[in-house]
C-alpha cells in the first residue's frame, strides 16, 4: 500500500510545481465603497442666503399687492353704488376701508414673498430665513416707494403719503404762524385802503377773520361792523383808512398768532401719531416677512429624508 500510494503523491508535487503562483488580490475601492454605511445627515452650518429664492419672493409680494388691490378697488367701487347718492360720511368711510385694506394687503403680500424666499431655496436654515425676509421687505418696500414717487399708489398712497402731507401742513402753518400780524392783513385783503370798504361787504371776510383769531362768527361780525364804521366816517382819506387797518389789526394781532400756534400744535400732534403709526406699520411688514420666511423652512425631520434620498438638499 505504501508504495502504491507514493506515485500519487509524486504527481500532485509536480502539479502543484508546474501550476501558476495564485496572487492575493487587494480590495479595490468600489468593494469598500460598496460595504460603506452612509453617515448620518447633518444640516449645514452659517446662514445661507440664494438671490433667486428673494427675488421670487419679491416678484410674488408685488403679484399678491396688485392683485389685492384690484379686488379691493372693485369691492370699493361696489360698495359705493350710485355716486350721486353719496355722501360725506360715505367718503370717510370709504378713506378708512382703504386704509385698513391697504394694511391687510401689505401684510398678506409680505407673508407669501417671505414665504416663497425660502421655499424655493435649497438648503434653507433659520438665519438665511430671516435674511431673506428682510431682504425680500427691503426690496418690496423701495419698489413701492419708487412707485409712489412716480404717481403710481397701487391704493396705497393713504398709508404711505399720510406723513408727507401733515408734515408739509404743520410746517405751512408754523411759517403763518410766525408772520402773524401780516398774514392777518393779507388774508382780510386789507392791505389796499382803497379796497377796505369793498372787503368788509364781503360776507367771507367775517369767516376768515373768525377763523383766523379764534372768535366765534357773531364775535367776529360785531368787531367788523365797529371797523367798518371808522372806516366809512374817514373812507374819502387814504390815509386816515390805512391808519385805522393798522390800528385794527394791531388789537387782534398777538390773538391770531396765538391762534396759528394752536393750529400749528394741532398739526405737530397729528404728524407726530402719523409718523409713529407708520413706522409701527413698516416693523409689523418686516416682523410679517421674517414669520413667513421662517414657516417656508422644513422641518429638520423632512431635511434628513431629502438629504437622505438625494445626497443633497
């Protein structure tokens, strides 16, 4: 058996001999690829900010402010039915919807802008939000100031052009209210003494005087039917007239300038609520913009999946 078994064992020698070397193959990269485990997903870091998502934003806030607008006007030209039939109170009342309708417009325009800023924005976090309804606020706001500039209101020039007119008003009657005296003789016309006697017959001038000193309307007639009759005895002498205009004038001189400051106070008070209102108004549109750039940011829960399932947001 021993030597039976010894040819056999002589051949595989010689095989094994004979046979290529087997070469120890290295793993190559795709295989430890494929046996890799992906890592976990982790948001990206520091604010990231896309001009596109803010100009969308921006192009969709003037869309909704156009086309709130446009419903507004027509609920507005509806609501008044025959012109004819209209009167004072149906003016301010319809001044007051606008207003509350201009706000509720800008409000609902800043929100979606805001909104869609962020929507469309891969990869959008809380600090590129907040940037990005500020910005889409800064860009709709100039834009509506241009546009205001330009005679184009889009039903908002009582919200915005409120603060120019009453600031241009109080200081219109700050300027009378140091003339004083002079206006006075201006606005009765009694600058010319040929013209006195003709001014006093004009029943305006007992309105004007009134509201120029603070008098009531039958205070006011009793003092220039007293003007009035010195003036009709020395009327044929210029100067005897001119010499009783001052003198008149001179007696209510210091009431009607105090009177103007009144007006003057009046109007810097009603500036001054505008100006406050209209700047609480400009911090609610940007507060509104920021709410709505903040609600277009997917829950972390929905960043992984998308991160995930793409490999990217």
């Amino acid at each position: 058996m021993a030597s039976s078994n010894e040819p056999n064992r002589d051949v595989r020698r010689e095989l094994r001999e004979e046979g290529p070397p087997l070469e120890r193959r290295e793993p190559t990269a795709r295989s430890v690829e494929a046996f890799e485990t992906p890592t976990a997903a982790v948001p990206p870091m520091g604010p990231r900010v896309r001009w596109g998502g803010v100009t969308s934003g921006f192009i969709i806030a003037l869309g909704t402010i156009l086309l709130l607008t446009a419903l507004g006007l027509a609920i507005g030209i509806t609501a008044v039915g025959d012109p004819r039939a209209a009167t004072h109170n149906t003016v301010t009342g319809l001044g007051i919807g606008a207003g509350i309708w201009a706000a509720l417009t800008l409000l609902i325009a800043y929100f979606l802008g805001g909104l869609v800023s962020t929507t469309v924005t891969d990869r959008p976090d809380r600090a590129g939000a907040l940037i990005h309804g500020a910005l889409v606020w800064t860009l709709a706001s100039v834009f509506l100031l241009w546009l205001l500039g330009q005679g184009i209101s889009l039903g908002l020039s009582g919200l915005f052009g409120a603060l120019g007119g009453l600031t241009r008003t109080a200081a219109t009657v700050a300027t009378g209210a140091v003339a004083g005296g002079g206006d006075l003789a201006q606005r009765l016309g009694f600058t010319d003494p040929s013209r006195v006697m003709d001014r006093l017959e004009d029943p305006q001038t007992v309105s004007v005087f009134a509201a120029a000193t603070g008098m009531s309307t039958e205070e006011a007639r009793t003092a220039l039917v007293q003007f009035r009759d010195r003036v009709a005895a020395v009327r044929e002498n210029p100067d005897q007239v001119a010499a009783e205009a001052r003198t008149f004038l001179a007696q209510y001189a210091d009431r009607a300038q105090q009177q103007a400051l009144k007006a003057a106070a009046a109007v810097q008070e009603g500036a001054t609520v505008s100006s406050w209102v209209t700047f609480g108004v400009l911090v609610l549109t940007l507060v509104v913009a920021i709410l709505g750039a903040m609600a277009g940011i997917p829950s972390l829960r929905t960043w992984r999946m998308r991160w995930t399932h793409t490999g990217a947001a």
